[in-house]
C-alpha cells in the first residue's frame, strides 16, 4: 500500500504563490503516476496536473501555464507549484497515487485565494 502525506497549503492573496508537496511512502515501486486533484465547496472533486513514471506531465486548462508539477525521486516527493494564483484556485488539494488497484488519496490541504 501507499501512504501520502500532503502540506503545503494555505491563505494567499491573488496573484501570489505556493508551492504544495506530497510525500509518497510505502509501496512506491507500484505507483504509475502521481497527481493533484482539487475540490471547491459545492463542486466535484477535478484533476489539476499529472506527473508519470517517464516524467511527462499534463496539467488542465485552468491552470496550465500557471502550476508546475514536479517529483523529487530522491525524497518520494512531488510538488505542485501554482503561481499567478486566482480566487477561482481556492479549493482543498488532494495529491493521488496512481497504481495498478487503483487511487491511493492524501488526506488534502487547504489552499485560499483571497481577491
């Protein structure tokens, strides 16, 4: 199994930055890639940006331009830095572990744009 432990999150004015890291732990040899989802009150949960095992991303056109996926092999770590932030960003972060039985969730961070 995997374990994700998610930080990173907080209040920022628009326009601002930061950066949201997920440290995988566990069974990381099954992991085929890694993500970040968000989830704004009252809407459903959504992808935002992927990272795979050949280091291509893919990121959703809200954002793309704006966050940057990235993983340090090293630490079993992927980051998420969101710049250029807008107040349609705040919502709560979910990194996800994708393997072969399926999702594995962190248990999210809080991420607040204020206009």
């Amino acid at each position: 199994q995997v374990q994700l432990v998610e930080s990173g999150g907080g209040l920022v004015q628009a326009g601002g930055s930061l950066r949201l890291s997920c440290a995988a732990s566990g069974s990381i040899f099954s992991i085929n890639a890694m993500g970040w989802y968000r989830q704004a009150p009252g809407k459903q949960r959504e992808w935002v940006a992927f990272i795979y095992s050949d280091d291509s991303t893919n990121y959703a056109d809200s954002v793309k331009g704006r966050f940057t996926i990235s993983r340090d092999n090293a630490k079993n770590t992927v980051y998420l830095q969101m710049n250029s932030l807008k107040p349609e960003d705040t919502a709560v972060y979910y990194c996800a572990a994708i393997t072969r039985g399926g999702p594995t969730w962190g248990q999210g961070t809080q991420v607040t744009v204020s206009s």
